[in-house]
C-alpha cells in the first residue's frame, strides 16, 4: 500500500509542527510509522531538528515553499522508506497549496500517494483577532482558512469552547492533552483520498505582498560558553532577549542541543509567554549547537542585527555556520489550474 499523504497547512505558530508530532507519536504506538516533511523558505529549520530530535524520520524542503518547489518535494517526500503516513508541513506563510501542490499530487503521483484531504491548523487567538482586520498578510490567513478541506482549531487545552467558523468541517484538537487527536486522524486517514479540492481565485500580487510583509531569519551557530551551562540557560535568555524586542513577532523558535540533551523554546506572538519543551535537567555542557528561526512583520535587516544582538549576549564564543536574513521572493503562479477557482 502506498503511504497515505497528509498535509497540514496553516499560519505560523498555528501549532501544526506539534500536531504532526502527537499524531505520528500516536500512530507509533498503534504500530504505524510515520514520516515528517518539513518545509521553510531558508535552509535551517527548528522543526526539523526538532523531529529528528524526536525519533521520527523527518526530511525538508528549504528554500522555497513546497508549491514553487513541487519537484523537490515530490524528491523528498519519495526518500521516505517503510513508512505509513507521510505529513508533510507547508510553510505558514503559504496559500493556494490546493491549486499548487494537492491538484498535481492527485493527477500525476496518485499511484505513489493516497492523499488525505487538506488540513488546515489554525490557532483560535489568531483567528478571534483577524475580524475585519485590514491587510495583506489578514487576507493571506482568510485564504489559508478558505482552501481547506478540514480545519483543525488548535490548542484546544487552551481555548476548548472557541466557536468553530461556518461551512467547514472542523475539529478541536489540543496536541498538548491529545484531545481530538484521534478524531482527526480517523478523519484524515479513512476519508476518502480524493475529496474536493478547494481550488481559490489567488491574487498573486496580493500574495507575494502578503510573503514580504514578514521578515525571514534564521541562524545556526556553535556556541562555545565561557563555563558549563544547560540547554536551557542557553535557550531562554536568547529568546528572552529577541521577545522582548523584535517586533511584529509571528514567530519566534530557538533549538539548543549537545550531546547531553536539548531544548526548544518558541514565542508564537508578541508578549505571549514562551512556550519551553525538551530536557531542563539535561547536564550543563561548554559546546551547544543553537538554531534560531525569527519570522516576524519588521524589516529583515533589523531582525538579523537583534539576532545577532541576543547571540552576542551569551557569555561565550558563537561560530555562525548559518546567518540568513530576507523577505520571501514572490510565489509562482500554478501554471494549470483544473477546476473552477472561487474568489475570497
Ligand atoms: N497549549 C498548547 N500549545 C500548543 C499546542 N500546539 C502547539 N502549541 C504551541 O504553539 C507554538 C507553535 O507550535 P508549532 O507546532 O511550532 O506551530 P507551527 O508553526 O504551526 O508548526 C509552540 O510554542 C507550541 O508549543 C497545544 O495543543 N496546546
Ligand atoms: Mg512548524
């Protein structure tokens, strides 16, 4: 049997890295193997790492979004061995991936992939403050809501009585507790593979718009401290540093790691409590490797030069492998779109 393809779109910090993750741990336990595809305009990925770190088989598409990179994702999503289910994980700031990446799945790799029907994760907090907020980056969420086939409201735990939107199908799924997590899985693994895709009408000025509104950075960077310290003594005053000044934060993640253990610490919006996972006890270490990935609605440039800032904070000596900072070129428009596309 081909393995089942399961994509899970959505803004950034919407919780779909933490949604894949529950549900490929609780597959594993009922015996099934599953896969994560990873996908990010730059080229070092938290999500990634943290997968990995996770036990799970886990590749990545970077660079570019899945849709403008279809053939490597196609690649990437073929060099996964003896495994179920393959959820693969678009770039939060990607639209029309039902037109770019679910339509020429369906035509041309249907034999390869049995694909589920379109998940989109959505954060209730982010969705209760989008009401008639103007904008491009607004209309690239509402898009994102609109092409869904099924829309998860995350962080349940969190927001359990949040009331779903109209005509979707919707599930409330919290991957801290696992409530719901069942639920969808049954829906996405069992539905029929080729539901209606929700092909939209995309105004794709409007989208690259919407792309370079945000700024892209991520770092990797081996830290040498002047003394031992844990991954978390590490991870937390760097986040503390970025939180607390780069504006317009979508998202903010930070993976420390050395042998011994590691640590991810993430901020999906400005203010919000940061959100730590992995070893705290893990023993303190002089050599950590740190992965930093910032997206936020501020300049690229000013972003880069407050990463840097927090890196050189730190008391040690940062080698940097990895220093990128940018705005997302313009997305490519689907070449062939098969049905009839609706406006939003
Ligand atoms: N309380 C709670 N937090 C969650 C849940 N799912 C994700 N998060 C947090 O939300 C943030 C963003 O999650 P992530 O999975 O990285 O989002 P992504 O950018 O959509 O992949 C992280 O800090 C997660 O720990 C959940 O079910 N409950
Ligand atoms: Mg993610």
């Amino acid at each position: 049997m081909p393995p089942v393809l399961v994509l899970a779109g959505g803004f950034l910090g919407a919780g779909k890295t933490t949604l894949l993750l529950a549900a490929a741990r609780r597959l594993g336990e009922a015996g099934k193997r599953a896969g994560l595809l990873l996908n990010d305009q730059g080229d070092e990925l938290v999500d990634t790492h943290f997968a990995s770190a996770a036990g799970f088989p886990a590749g990545q598409v970077s660079g570019g979004c899945f849709c403008c990179h279809f053939s490597d994702f196609i690649t990437a999503a073929s060099q996964f061995r003896d495994i179920d289910v393959l959820f693969a994980e678009p770039v939060g700031s990607c639209t029309d991936v039902a037109a770019t990446v679910l339509e020429p799945l369906h035509r041309l790799y249907g034999r390869q992939f049995r694909t589920a029907p379109f998940t989109v994760v959505v954060d209730p907090a982010r969705l209760a403050a989008l009401d008639g907020q103007p904008g491009d980056v607004p209309w690239l969420f509402r898009n994102q809501l609109a092409e869904a086939n099924i829309l998860v409201l995350s962080k349940a735990d969190l927001y359990p009585d949040f009331p779903p939107p109209p005509n979707q199908v919707v599930f409330r799924v919290s991957a801290t507790t696992g409530a719901g997590l069942d639920e969808w899985l049954h829906e996405v693994l069992d539905a029929e593979a080729d539901s209606d895709l929700r092909i939209l009408d995309i105004d794709y000025n409007r989208y690259a718009a919407a792309e370079a509104a945000l700024g892209w950075v991520n770092w990797k960077v081996q830290f040498r401290a002047a003394r031992p310290l844990t991954a978390a003594s590490v991870a937390g005053p760097l986040l503390e540093h970025l939180a607390s000044r780069a504006p317009g934060i979508a998202h903010l993640k930070v993976f420390v790691s050395s042998p011994e253990g590691w640590v991810k610490a993430s901020v999906c919006t400005a203010g919000a409590e940061p959100v730590v996972e992995g070893a705290l006890d893990a023993p303190p270490v002089r050599s950590h490797q740190i992965v930093l990935n910032l997206r936020a609605e501020a300049a690229p440039e000013l972003l880069d030069s407050l990463a840097g800032q927090a890196i050189a904070q730190l008391p040690g000596r940062a080698t940097i492998e990895l220093r990128q900072a940018f705005r997302p070129g313009a997305p490519r428009r689907p070449l062939v779109p098969l049905q009839t596309p609706s406006a939003v």
